[in-house]
C-alpha cells in the first residue's frame, strides 16, 4: 500500500504514505489500510493528505515512482470526490478574503492576553 501510494504521488516519500495508513487515512474498500497490505487492480481507496480528500479506483500497479504523467494513469478520481475537492479548495481561497491579519507584533497586553487563552498562565 505504501509503495503505491509512493508511486501514485499522494506523498513525497513511503515513510509519509507509510504514516498515513498508520494514522488511518488510508482505507482500502473500506476498511482501514496498513502499509504492508496489497493493492490490486479495481480497489477502491480513500486517501487523506494535504492536497484533500481522494476517493481514487486503482488501474494500475506500480513498484517505482516515475514522472507525475506516468503516476496519473495509476488511478482514476470518482467525479463526486474531484467536485467536492474543488468545492473545499474555492471556499478555502473565499475565506481568505474575511480573514483579518493584525498590523504588527502583538502588545504586552495582547501577549498576556494569548498566553492566558491558551492556558499557560
């Protein structure tokens, strides 16, 4: 599982797709995915990183990493998962533009003020 994922381009490297599946955000037809488990062809997997959520059919199996247009014809994105990735994506950017950043450093008081929210003094 880890090496496809590997190869597949969903991590930069088997120690993160390896992680992942430890961590539960690979599931494979459903069921929560270890990195040893074997991928075959026609599997249905759910991938979690930081690019977002992927619900993904396997075409094709792979040992080696190679250029990203290789690694694209690995996989098949189901539509409902590539809309609702793009959907999370636009809102994303949307609510940049509500978000106000303060001017400068923070005051005394305002430092006294984090510190006692986040519940260190």
């Amino acid at each position: 599982m880890d090496k496809w994922l590997w190869a597949a381009r969903f991590f930069k490297t088997r120690a993160l797709a390896a992680r992942a599946c430890d961590l539960g955000r690979i599931q494979s037809n459903g069921q929560l995915a270890k990195p040893a488990r074997e991928v075959r062809i026609a599997d249905t997997l759910r991938v979690t990183n930081d690019g977002g959520d992927f619900q993904v059919e396997v075409l094709l199996l792979s040992e080696k990493r190679g250029p990203a247009s290789v690694a694209q014809t690995l996989y098949r994105e189901t539509e409902a998962s590539r809309e609702l990735r793009l959907k999370v994506a636009a809102e994303r950017r949307a609510m940049k533009q509500f978000e106000e950043l303060p001017a400068g450093r923070p005051s005394k008081r305002d430092r006294r003020e984090i510190i006692r929210f986040r519940g260190r003094g």
